[in-house]
C-alpha cells in the first residue's frame, strides 16, 4: 500500500513536470511565431516604402524633365494625380504625393555650396567669432586640398594624428556632406545646425527665391528685420535683380558671376516613405542637365 502511494506521487510530479516543459516549449513556440510575423510584416512595410519611395523618384524626376521651372518652383504636368499639388517648391519644403511619400526639392543656388565655396557667407552662416569661423574656413580647405602643409588656422595630418583621431585629411574634394562635421572645429551640434543649409553639389549663382532666412542673412549680410521684408515681398513675386533687391534689402549680388536670381541644374532631393511614419529615405543630388548619353545624372544617391 505504501508503495503504490511512492509510484502514485512520483507519477503526478512527472505529469508537472513533463507539463510545465511542455507549456514552456509552447509558450517559446508561440513568442517565436509572434516575433517572426512581426518580422515579416516589418519587411513587408519597408520592402513597400522602399518601392513607394522609388516609384516617387521616378515620376518626379518625369516631372522636372517635362514641367516647367520658374524661379521658386516646379510646375509638374499632374497627368494622372500623382503629387498631391500641381507645384513643387525648390525649397526643401516638402509636398505630399501618393502612397503617403513626401519629398523635397533643394535649388543649390538657395543654398551655401562647399563645392563652390562662399567663404564669407559660410563663415557668417557658421556663427562663431570670426577667428573660430576662419579656423573652420583654413582647416576644410586643408581637408580638400592635395598638399600636407597647413594653412595658419587649418589642419593636416598632424593635428588629427596627435588628437588620436581615426581619420586624416582626405586631401581631396569631399565625397559627402557629413564629412564636413570632421575637420578641426567643428562639432556633431555645429554641423547639426548649419546641416540643412550647406550643399556638397555646385552652385552656380545665387536665388533668393529659394534660399532659408539663414542663407539669406549670411550671404547677404543682412539681419531678421530685413529678410522678413524680403520674404514677404517674395511671397507676392520672385525677386528678379539686383535692382530689385537692392530696393528690398540693401544689397546687391556682387560676389557672384553666375545665373542669379534663378534655379541652378544642380537639385537636392529627399524622399521619405511609409506609413504612418516614414521609415525609408532616399537622398539624392541630380544634375538637370540633358548630356549625349542621359537626360540627366546622379551625383548622389544615399538610402537610410
């Protein structure tokens, strides 16, 4: 009797037992089957961001080689209702097209260009004193330039060396923009701020049509109160000459002899995808102008 009563309890603990690993297994089994769908329909969204996202490039790049350029935007032919609006400012500001995609058009001409480099205006857009501002200045033309000798504020390979710093001067013109945050004086909340306003792409003029209120002050050396002026003057019509602008603000173009007053070929565009949060980017800088081989070309293209 007591031995049957010994098998009877080492019996009902191995049913626990074996039960609690077998809920356990199902319990893994079935978070392995929630974390793969997850998964899956995580890939799903960005595999459709990413289509979306190209699809939009596409018609967009259809639309600047057939719309028409005015001095602020493109007027896009809105054949079947793909872009929400008919026009496409050149400012960065961003317009909705279908399938949830926003993207922006940058004009570099409304923008400082690290390629064609405005020294002053780069230096009042950067804020520092004057002698930090110059130190930027001489340490990224030491970045892109093919000597090792530094200029009187710059930095070659010795300064980031003795700084144990991972990289050294390029010594050639840079590849992309967020080199600019390495060189000697500057930093990730420097860069942060002046991001958006520096190009790596040419430019081959100057269009205040397109340009933000801080290009506005640093390249024409003007204050807030004289940009609001401008502004809401550019709100009614373009600003078209130097007579005009003189008339607005005070200043002429003079440091440029270029196409000013109008958009250069040379565009920044972005394009986010997905919904309701965008989590797909495209990055792209284009030249508009139509070669022997293509219509136009890339200079650029970065996904994140």
């Amino acid at each position: 009797m007591f031995t049957n009563k010994k098998e009877g309890g080492s019996a009902t603990l191995l049913t626990i037992f074996l039960s609690a690993i077998i809920i356990t297994i199902g319990i893994g089994f079935n978070w392995l089957v929630k974390e793969n769908l997850k998964s899956a329909e995580g890939l799903k969204l960005k595999s459709e961001a990413m289509l979306n996202a190209h699809s939009a490039f596409d018609n967009l790049i259809f639309s600047i080689l057939t719309g028409k350029m005015t001095q602020k935007e493109y007027v896009v032919q809105n054949g079947e209702g793909y872009f929400i609006a008919n026009n496409i400012p050149l400012n960065g500001e961003y317009v909705k097209a279908k399938n949830g995609v926003l993207l922006s058009i940058r004009d570099t001409n409304g923008m400082l260009s690290l390629t064609s480099l405005n020294e002053l205006a780069l230096k009042r857009l950067i804020g520092l004193s004057r002698e930090d501002a110059a130190g930027i200045i001489d340490s990224y033309l030491d970045w892109i330039d093919r000597d090792r000798f530094a200029r009187i504020n710059g930095a070659e390979e010795f300064y980031y060396n003795s700084e144990r710093l991972p990289y050294t001067p390029r010594n050639y013109p840079i590849q992309y923009k967020e080199e600019f945050a390495l060189i000697k004086g500057m930093n990730k909340e420097l860069y942060k701020k002046i991001e958006r306003y520096i190009t790596i792409l040419p430019s081959i003029g100057f269009n205040p049509n397109t340009a933000s209120e801080e290009v506005l002050m640093a390249y024409l050396d003007i204050d807030r109160d004289a940009v609001k002026s401008l502004k809401d003057y550019m709100i009614q019509k373009p600003v078209s000459s130097d007579m005009e602008l003189f008339a607005l603000a005070g200043r002429r173009i003079v440091l440029d002899e270029g196409v000013n007053f109008y958009p250069s070929p040379f565009l920044e565009i972005t394009i986010k995808a997905g919904i309701p949060e965008p989590i797909y980017t495209i990055h792209v800088g284009i030249d508009t102008r139509q070669n022997l081989n293509f219509p136009y070309s890339v200079i650029y293209w970065r996904e994140d």
